[in-house]
C-alpha cells in the first residue's frame, strides 16, 4: 500500500463515520378504490409474460441454432516491445451459474500474512511479511504467482528475500549488504518473462534529506546470486521499475518527484541503458481534464505492456512504444479509478467512479471489464476492483472476491488488505501453531486498566470506534464488525519500541482478531503520539449494542493491557 492509498482509506473511513442514517419517516398511503384493479392487472401481465417466456424457450430447444451464445469480448492481438505480440486469449472461468469461491489454490499477501483465499492462517512460522511501525516491506510475485520476492526493512536494516509458494518457509536471503553503501532499497518488480530476476530501486540520499544523490535500478539473479546496475538517474528524482524483461533487455519506469508524489515521466529502458524520457504530460490525451498528474501505473504480469490511468482517461501501449499510447474513456460516462491489465487476454479490469448517480448510472466505485479493441461491460454496478487474481479467472474488490462474469461477490474469509495475489501449485496447509484457541480474558498483574506505564510514559486508548457496514456495496445483512482503535502516549512522539500484538473485543462473545494493522506517524497520517489499530472482519453483533475493548501493548519483554468499556457498534450506511 502505498501513501496515496493509505490516505484514500483513511478518507473513506472518516467519511463512513460522518454518514449515519437517523430515522427514515416514509408516508402512509392510503388505500385506494383503483390497488385492487391494479393488482388484478399486474398479475394478468405477469401471466402473459410467462407463457411467452416458455414458449420462447421450446422453440429455441426445437432449434439450438437459432439461440445465441454470450461471450467474452475478443482478445485484442496487441503489439509487445519490439514488434512482439502480447498473450491472447480468455481464461477458464467457472461454469455458468455459479460463482467463483475463495480456495487453496488462489492466494494473497497480506500486511501480516501469505495465505489461501479460503484459510486467512499464515502459511509461514516466523511470519516474514509485517508491517507495524517497526519493519516493512515492498513485495513482487513472479508471472505464475508461484515465487515471492520482498524487501525486507527492520530495525536491523534491510535484505532482500525470496521463496516459493510451495515452500513458503524455505526462505532465502540474498547476500546484499545495503548498509555498506547507504543506500534505500524500495520498489521491486519480477521480471515478466518469468526468469530468475528481480528488479527493485535503490537511492542514496543527500545528507537528512529525502531528496536523492542518485536513484539506480538493480537487477539480482536469484540462481546465480549475482547484482547488477541496470540505469541511474541524478536529477533529485526517484526512480520506480514497472516492467522487464530480460530475454528482450526492454524495460519501463517511472520517475516521480518524492516530495510531491508526482510522476515526471515515463523511461524506456534497452539494454540497460535509459533510451528515452516521455514527460507524463505528453502521456494526457486531448480530452483528458487538465489537473495535477494524480497518475497511476501498472504493467502487464509478461511485462509486455504498460497502462496508465490519467483520470478520467486510461492509456496503454506496448512498454518499449511510449507514443504508440491509446486512449480509453467509459462509455459509462464515468472516471476511471484504477485499471490492470487481465492476465492472458486483452482486457482491463476498471474501477470507474460515476460522474453522476442517476437512473441508468451506476454508482461510484463500480467494476467495469474493457477490451483494447473497445469493447466495454459493467461487470458489477456496487462492487468495485483493485487486482486480478494470478491467472484471471477473478477479480478482487478489498477483501472480497468477484466473479468477472456474473459480478458475484463472496467476501474472503478473515481478509484484511491485499498487497499481491499468489498462486499455489501443491496442496498447502496453515501450520497447527497457528490454529485458532480459546480466547480467554486477560488476568493476572497484567489485568486491564484504562491507562498504563511502560519506562515512565502513559498510553491509553484515546478513540475507539467500532462499526459494520451497510452501505449499498455490503451484503445484504451488512458487512462484518471492525474496528479502529487510537492509542495515545501522554506528551512526546509514540515510542517506536511500544506496539500492540493482542486485540479482544467482548460482546456476546469474544472477538480477537487474528489479523490487524497497527498504523504509525508519518507514513498513516496519525499524529505523532498515537497509532492506529485497525481490525476487521469480526462477528455480525447488532448496531446500537455495547462492547467493551482491549488491546496488549508490548515493548521488549513487557505488557500492559488497556481497556475502554461501554463502545457503541455503529452503523454506516
């Protein structure tokens, strides 16, 4: 999750909390003379509509080729770096009639775990992937979805690691050292024609400030264990890698400005060497609003082509062929959001936000499935999008999972936010320590209190908000109980030492959240003396009921339990 996607979620939650439905007050009717006649005809008109219906369908079955069959738009045969041909063709999906189901062989990297769509229990003992104000990470899957890499960074510095999906806890760690050099490693990508290289960034900075010496992008053979310079850049600018691929020595990037979060431009990058700079406004269209370049990249999994959404306008072109772009917009009049390419094919996954809500609009956040050659569907007019799976055959909106051809949703099970898509070629199985226990109450000299010490500071639990949602794009009976929580130090920055690794919520029951964020200044746009606890995915308890909340801060070998009692569920809708 970038910065820019933090603060969305953060504006999304602030905004859920603002809109909060009182009393509706509908009119009475009253009866009248004309609702009986009304009704009889009604009935009548669906009685008609149903001889019709059945009549219609013996006399497809008395001649089947007259009836027509759906499909999927063609995939475009588009042109790759270098006068190559990008892949073609639709993946399997399931039958018809049926929606896709989270399984074991489709997974996602979390901020705390790599798991099964259909287990949330971590695959790997001790967990590699964290992020909680101490250590971080930056992630790259290979095309098949079967190999990991990351960018480990931690109090004892950074490494850059990797395994397979089928060995999750066969870790390897390369030999590089990049505190020798300070530099900052980030940003990585895997190579997309499915070879043993990683690309990721590296910049050193200039003196305490963020501003860049230089930014560099490195290669690293991971059978050969071997690094490589591929392009450097001293502008001040950060460099960001997208695609490569190695058996063409063709890649593309992005520089963007580190104080304001803007892309300069887009790099062409052949035979490391950087060939060719195009300045991002040269990328906007003729009919593309003017604006600040809130722009967002991604590449194809075979790095053959690269897509940018320059609101409300998605272009794309082959990753070599900058001024070959075209143009899309929504035929549904909206804003594109967000756009990935579809593995395999050549169709897009949109995330189109309405000009308007109207009759015959669909609402904001919508999911919408583009073809290069122009085709355009409304998959689904309340879920959204943010990636594909590995191989295509579903999409995923947060933490649900979308059927791409009947737009069904069917939320992952314990899911917190996705950072990659992983796919998983041997049955797997989450190890037994992880396994749910009974949840007990804290007791003991750790008992809860409404404030506590550690090393002479006193936290406490500044805010907490507990809700469900029922907003038009949850399900039916609303979505699932979650949390925020706001712990607070008593003067001065949180301590980085102090976080929190135990949440219980009791109502009913008691809820612990196997999985959460503990979010941080400056990176979350918390203040600097709080962090934030965010949790979701718990029990469906009534809206206007109580609960009463704690959580377990930890630093070193101590632990105090916080409590804050009398919490109202709310309700956002």
């Amino acid at each position: 999750m970038n910065d820019l996607e933090r603060r969305l979620e953060e504006m999304f939650m602030s905004d859920s909390r603002g809109r909060r439905v009182g009393k509706v007050s509908v009119p009475s009717r009253r009866p009248s003379a004309f609702r009986a006649l009304a009704y009889i005809g009604g009935i009548a008109v669906l009685a008609l509509a149903l001889i019709g219906t059945l009549a219609l369908v013996r006399d497809q079955q008395n001649n089947p080729g007259a009836s027509p069959t759906a499909s999927l738009p063609a995939a475009a045969n588009t042109p790759g770096p270098s006068g190559t041909s990008g892949a073609s063709g639709n993946p399997s999906t399931t039958p018809s009639g049926g929606a896709v189901r989270p399984d074991n062989t489709h997974g996602i990297i979390t901020f705390q775990n790599i798991r099964t769509e259909a287990d949330p229990r971590d695959l790997q003992q001790p967990p590699q992937f964290v992020r909680n104000g101490r250590s971080d990470f930056s992630v790259a899957v290979s095309p098949d979805g079967t190999r990991v890499a990351m960018i480990r960074t931690g109090e004892t510095g950074q490494q850059l690691v990797t395994f397979t999906t089928a060995r999750p806890n066969d870790v390897t760690i390369a030999a590089i050292d990049f505190s020798t050099t300070g530099e900052v490693a980030s940003e990585l990508v895997w190579a997309g024609d499915s070879s043993e290289y990683v690309v990721f960034s590296v910049d050193k900075r200039a003196g305490a400030t963020i501003t860049s010496s230089y930014s560099a992008l490195r290669s690293y053979d991971i059978a050969a264990k071997k690094q490589s310079e591929i392009a450097r850049i001293t502008s001040g600018l950060h460099l960001v890698p997208l695609a490569w691929r190695f058996d063409t020595h063709v890649g593309g990037a992005i520089e963007i400005d580190a104080f304001t979060g803007r892309v300069a431009s887009y790099d062409v990058i052949r035979d490391n060497s950087l060939t060719d700079r195009t300045p991002t406004p040269n990328l906007r269209g003729g009919d593309v609003q003017s604006g600040p370049f809130k722009t967002q990249f991604s590449a194809s999994r075979d790095g053959n082509r690269i897509v940018a959404v320059i609101a409300p306008a998605v272009r794309w072109w082959p990753v070599d062929q900058p001024g070959a772009a075209k143009e899309l917009l929504a035929d549904s009049k909206g804003r594109a959001e967000y756009a990935e390419f579809r593995p395999g094919t050549g169709e897009l996954g949109v995330r189109v936000l309405a000009a308007t809500v109207g009759q015959g609009v669909p609402p904001p956040g919508h999911f919408e499935i583009w073809s290069l050659s122009g085709q355009q569907r409304v998959v689904s007019p309340t879920a959204g999008f943010s990636r594909w799976r590995v191989d295509g055959t579903a999409a995923l909106d947060g933490t649900n999972l979308v059927d791409p051809d009947s737009g069904a949703v069917t939320p992952l099970p314990g899911a917190t936010k996705v950072v990659d898509v992983v796919r998983f070629t041997e049955p797997v199985a989450a190890p037994t320590a992880t396994a749910p226990v009974a949840v007990t109450s804290p007791l003991g000299p750790v008992s809860p209190t409404a404030q506590a010490t550690i090393d002479g500071r006193t936290f406490r639990i500044a805010d907490a908000y507990v809700w469900r949602d029922f907003m038009p794009i949850s399900p039916p009976d609303g979505k699932p109980l979650a949390a925020s929580l706001k712990i607070q130090v008593d003067s001065g920055a949180f301590p980085v030492d102090v976080t929190v690794d135990r949440i219980w919520v009791y109502g009913p029951a008691v809820w612990e959240p196997a999985l959460f964020e503990v979010r941080r200044s400056p990176d979350a746009g918390t203040p600097a003396d709080q962090i934030e606890v965010f949790a979701n995915g718990g029990p469906k308890w009534d809206p206007g009921s109580e609960v009463s909340v704690d959580v377990r801060l930890i630093s070193g070998g101590t632990t105090r339990i916080l409590r804050v009692t009398e919490v109202t569920i709310q309700k956002t809708s």
